[in-house]
C-alpha cells in the first residue's frame, strides 16, 4: 500500500512538473514574440481572461459559473440516459448469441455514425431548446456504451466459466459471481470513452441557437473575436472532462477494490 501510495504522488508530482515547465515555455514563447499573442495568448492573459469570466461574465453578463454549470448538467443528463440504456443492452447483447446475431451489424453501424453529423436532423425533430442537445448527448455516448459493455461479457475468460460450472454453479449464480464482476473494468472502460465523447458533441451541440454554456460561449468569443475566451473555454471543457473521468475512476475503485488499472 505504500509503495502504491509513493508511486502515485510520484506520478502527481511529475504530471505537475511537466504542466508547469509547459506553461513556463508557452508563457516566454509569447512574451519573446516567438508565438501570436493574438493567436495563442500567454497562460498569464488566460488567467486574467478566466477572471474577467468569474467576475464579470461574456456575454452578456453570463458567468463562467453559468456556463459551466449548464454544460455539465446537460452532459450529465445525456450521458446518464445513454449509460441506463446502454449498459443493460449491452450485457443482454454479450450474454446471448442470439441477441449478438440480430444487432450486431446494427451496433456496429451506429457506432460509425459521427453524432455531429445529426445535429441538423436532432434540430428539426426536436427543436432548438434542451432537449435535442441533451439527446444528441444521448446518441454519442449510447453506442460506444454498449459497444465496450457487449464485448466485455462476451469476451469473459472462458476458463472462468468452466471453473464455475465444474461446480455446479447455476447460469445466475455464475452471471452475478463471474460474469459481471469480470465484465466490469472494460464497461467503466466504455464509460470513460463515452464520457469524452460527450463532451466533444456538447461543444458543437452549445453553439446552435443557444446563450449559456461552454459551447456558446466560445461561439460569441469566436464571433468578437476573442481568442483568449476562446482559449479558457476550450480548457474549461477539458479540465472539467479530466475531472469528472476521474471521478468514474473513483466509482471504479469502489466497485471493483479487488481490481488495479496499473496492475
């Protein structure tokens, strides 16, 4: 357990070493007139941006906080329904070869589709309000869900089976005690890929016709020309993805003490 602790804060301490070093090189880069400092604003510009944002608010007067908030919950919402679906599907369509055989082919063509694609269409059916950005959500993360989560019980350690049967264990038995405790790394797997993707389509998805969010806010800093805000929301997005990944991290780890990504 210490050698596990030590290991991690090295980790920390190392993640944090490079970002600051990156930070440091950007910022001379910009002061020495190496980069734009329209194109690619100093982190010292982007700090005092995100500040103006907190305090003050673009546009409008919408703050940060504001921003921020309507876009996690939509892609909380979108990403819930799509893993409440997809995951129980997913386990039906792993567990039976039939089930495999007759949406199969339809998993693997919707998977294929990029989401971006029907954001026209979700507008035209479901109008330019919450609904069709948080089922556009929906759509994204549902097929990369049950991908992960179709494969993982499929693809159960057969020996793990065999083991169980030579027991006499019950299909239920063996399906709760085998099946899903093994098929659970690779559906969180799905989980964290869903996410990301998520928060990919919420950045398109915010810039059609709507005010509050991440999305609209680097549409208004695009059209006043703003790259600095421009830049701050882009990192927002991703700072607050890398978050709520590692807060699946932690589910995982609660699920599943008995099983180490690193290991």
């Amino acid at each position: 357990m210490a050698m596990r602790s030590s290991k991690g804060l090295s980790i920390a301490s190392g993640s944090v070493i490079a970002v600051a070093a990156w930070l440091l090189l950007w910022e001379t880069a910009s002061r020495l007139e190496l980069l734009d400092p329209f194109l690619a604003p100093p982190p010292s510009v982007l700090f005092t941006t995100a500040w103006e944002l907190v305090t003050e608010g673009f546009p409008d007067g919408i703050t940060m906080q504001g921003h921020v908030v309507a876009t996690l919950g939509r892609v909380l919402i979108g990403f819930g329904v799509a893993a409440a679906l997809a995951i129980p599907l997913g386990i039906a369509v792993g567990y039976m070869p039939t089930l495999e055989l007759l949406f199969g082919s339809i998993i693997t063509f919707g998977r294929s589709i990029a989401a971006i694609s029907v954001l026209p269409l979700f507008v035209a059916w479901f109008g330019i309000g919450e609904m069709s950005k948080i089922l556009l959500i929906a759509f994204a993360a549902f097929w990369i869900i049950i991908t992960y989560t179709a494969s993982s019980v499929k693809f159960v350690d057969p020996m793990l089976l065999r083991a169980a049967r030579s027991m006499d264990a019950g299909e239920g038995t063996i399906f709760r005690s085998v099946v899903l405790p093994a098929a659970l790394p690779r559906i969180f797997t799905g989980l964290k890929v869903g996410l990301s993707v998520a928060f990919l389509v919420i950045a398109a998805a915010e810039m059609v016709a709507t005010v509050k969010g991440l999305g609209a806010l680097i549409q208004e800093a695009r059209t006043s020309f703003r790259t600095d805000i421009t830049m701050v929301g882009m990192l927002a997005i991703g700072v607050i993805g890398y978050l709520t990944s590692k807060l699946l991290d932690v589910l995982a780890g609660r699920l599943m003490p008995w099983h180490r990504p690193s290991e």
